[in-house]
C-alpha cells in the first residue's frame, strides 16, 4: 500500500504508466454473433448477448426489452463465490444499466416484430474471468461490443400474424443498432500530502489502496 | 480430428488456467489450490475437490451440474489428494463457445489448468468424443451438426500411462461391438492429445527458460 502511495508522490504509477495512461485493449470476438471477451491489461470480461422473441410488457407494447446481468465467476478472484450477489456484483450491475439501457442507447423500436404480440428480448451476460482492476470499464466495453456484434435472426411476418424467424442460413441477420455508443471512463482519486491526484483505469493493487471511486459515462451526443 | 489450439496462464489471478478449443467449441479453466476450505468441507485425510461449470448464457442448471459430477468424479481419480489434507481445490470452468463438444473440452482444459498450476496428479487425463453414424462410420470430435445427426455420441477420458479409461459417457444406442471400436478409436487419437499437451507446456517451459 504505501509503495503506491510514495510512487504517486514521486509522480509516477507502481507499474510505469503515466497517471492518465490507460493500459492495453484488446477485443477478441467469437464465432457465433454477439460473443466478445475483452482484456484490458490483465483484466479479463466476456460478454454473450442472445436473443429471443418474447410479448413485451403491457406499458411499452411496441418496444423491446433488454436485459443485462452480471456474473463474477471463481477464477476472477480467489475470494468471489459463485451463486452469492455480493457489492461489486451490484455496483457493476448498475453501471451497465445505467449506461446501457437508461442512455436509451439502442433503439428498442427497432426490436420490435408485431406491436403488442412479440418483440425481440436481447440479454446481455457479462462474466468476469479475471480481476485485475478497473472491472466498470471492461464490463462496459464488453457488453457494447458484444450489443454491436450482435445479429438478429431476419422475421417475416404473414398476413394472419405469424412470425416466422429464419436461420442465419436462411437469410442474412440483421445487425444492431446503437444510437450512441456509451464510453465508460474509472478513476481513481488518492489524497497524498493535501494534494488530490487522479488516476485513470486504476489497476487491481490501485484499487484496493483507494475507496469506491467515480467513474464517467460519456456518449457522443451527451453526457451521462 | 479438430483441431486442438490451447493458451496456458491465461488468467493472472489464478493459480494455474488454461484455454483450450477443439474444433469450435471453447472452454477456459482455472484452477486455485490446494488452499483455503469451508468448516463445512473440510476432510480429514485428503483435499476437498470442487467443480464449477457455467455456460456462457443464462443460468446454470441441471445439465451443468450433470457435468460438474461427471468432471468431479474423473478428476478425482486422477488428482494426488491424499497430499493435502484439509484443503480445497477449486476448479472453475466457463463455457465460451459451443459447438458440441462441452465435455471433451472442459475436460481436457481442466487438466491442462491443473499441469499449468502445477497439482500434483498420478497421471494426465484427455477425454475424446466421437459418434457413430447411421453409416458405421466412426467420426472423431464431431460437430455439433454431424452429433445431430448420428446414431450415438461416446465420450471417454483416458489415463496418460496406460489409456485406461477413467470415465465414459455415452448417449444413444451402441451395441458391444461398436462400443469397443468407439473405445478404440479414441485410444487411438487420444495419443494424439497427449501430444498436443506434451507440446503446450513444452512451448510454456521453452519461453520461461528464455526469460531466465
């Protein structure tokens, strides 16, 4: 803990980045659509989304729904159990669904197939399989590059109201769109001598030495 | 045969882990252990072994502890328990792709995360899947399309020293002459992942010897 804080008064970060330097990304996608692990220095999300055609909710007859949840799995870390909702669980839950589903991102609209009788239910899994740090932004950028990589089985619908959903061999899928894309930003605030110093993508070791830090949603048309 | 592709030390916070695919299917091991147990699991006279599988959608359910036991009991076998007593060792799978061959690549991922932690462990284990086509023809880790439409999958795992078998798992109907020729078969190309994973951490090795 006090390496941290003393390599930070001395101006620089324990693993040589710069104090707004962002570690290395990289953005693995898998065969079938919508499949998306991320690393992000030595962090690691993967992210499915899966789509099914389901009757929308009475309120909202012509939108269709997403549904994003979290999973910490074992190996992210040795103290994460399985099955247990702890804090962190929470906190990256709302994260993602604040930026995802509240910045009305994706058009719901489009989900739509016929008005009150089905629309399209997108669920986003988001699984941690390592925790190195900064799990806000990798989540984030998992789920959106899995929501972007994601392709809907085309629909046709007959004239007595059946829908018929295609193969993807059938006919070409259709791809999803976002409006604006949500970029999430963590840093981390130390208070060393009276003098605040902000970090940014605090890693794993950076974390535990600060409390709960804030993060920023940003889109291209508006901040949220 | 697919293809067999692996990464070891994927995960940096876990003991040992392995990526590993067959074909297109993928699965991601991580071990931890021998280390901390539950009051409620400890053993006296050996190591507490505990299996978690979870598929890349929804909830884990019943076929995914069906393969939490089949995993457990073959592992079990193989795993030197007796050396630590009153401890766990956890292993934790995750689904990434699926194209049908769940079992065979959890399996052989799990045994690679185990090499890579460096679990101590009487021999290697690899499980190979093969199916039986209307045809009698025997295909070797097919796709989930060909598993469609055979007449029975077979799944075994097999010792590294002997190729005896250490589990079997089998859906369909097979009678005792195609069964043994399925068993056979697998014998045969299971040589060939213990190849491949004689290969994997001869490449893991090379390069820590090149750092040193």
């Amino acid at each position: 803990k006090t390496s941290i804080v003393s390599a930070i008064r001395a101006g620089q970060r324990y693993d040589n980045r710069e104090f707004l330097e962002v570690r290395d990304i990289s953005l693995n996608f898998g065969k079938d659509y919508g499949s998306c692990t991320v690393t992000l220095g030595q962090t690691r999300v993967l992210a499915q989304v899966t789509g099914e055609v389901v009757e929308p909710r009475p309120s909202r007859p012509n939108e269709g729904k997403i549904s994003i949840s979290v999973h910490l799995s074992p190996m992210a870390a040795p103290h994460f159990e399985s099955g247990r909702s702890n804090d962190l669980v929470d906190e990256l839950q709302q994260i993602l669904e604040r930026n995802i589903k509240e910045s009305r991102c994706l058009d719901l609209e489009s989900l739509c197939v016929l008005a009150e009788e089905s629309v399209w239910q997108l669920r986003v899994d988001v699984t941690v399989l390592n925790h190195a740090g900064n799990l806000g932004d990798a989540c984030n950028l998992a789920s959106v590059a899995a929501l972007r990589h994601f392709h809907r089985p085309d629909v046709t619908v007959e004239e007595d109201g059946r829908v018929t959903i295609h193969t993807l061999e059938e006919r070409e899928p259709i791809p999803t769109f976002m409006k604006k894309v949500p970029v999430c930003l963590t840093y981390a605030f130390f208070v060393v001598d009276d003098k605040c110093y902000m970090l940014m993508d605090p890693s794993e070791k950076e974390e535990r030495r600060t409390g709960p830090q804030p993060n920023v949603s940003h889109s291209q048309h508006d901040s949220a | 045969m697919s293809k067999h592709a692996c990464e070891l030390n994927f995960l940096s916070r876990s003991d040992g882990s392995a990526l590993y695919s067959i074909g297109n299917t993928v699965a991601l091991a991580s071990v931890n252990g021998p280390g901390e147990v539950k009051k409620f699991n400890r053993l006296y006279n050996r190591a507490y072994l505990e299996v978690s599988y979870s598929p890349s959608t929804g909830q884990s359910m019943i076929g995914e502890r069906a393969l939490e036991s089949v995993i457990t009991r073959t592992v079990e076998q193989v795993i030197l328990v007796h050396l630590h007593p009153r401890t766990a060792v956890n292993v934790t799978i995750q689904e990434m792709q699926s194209d049908g061959l769940e079992l065979s690549t959890s399996v052989n991922a799990a045994c690679l995360s185990l090499l890579d932690a460096g679990v101590q462990m009487k021999s290697t284990f690899a499980a190979v899947t093969c199916c039986l086509t209307p045809s009698s023809t025997i295909l070797i880790e097919p796709t989930a399309a060909e598993m469609k439409e055979s007449v029975a999958v077979a799944t075994f795992v097999l010792d590294g020293q002997a190729l005896n078998v250490l589990s079997a798992h089998q859906e369909g109907c097979l009678n005792a002459e195609n069964f043994n020729a399925c068993l056979k078969a697998c014998q045969t190309a299971a040589k060939d992942v213990f190849n491949f994973y004689r290969q994997a951490l001869e490449k893991k090795y090379h390069t820590c010897n090149e750092i040193s």
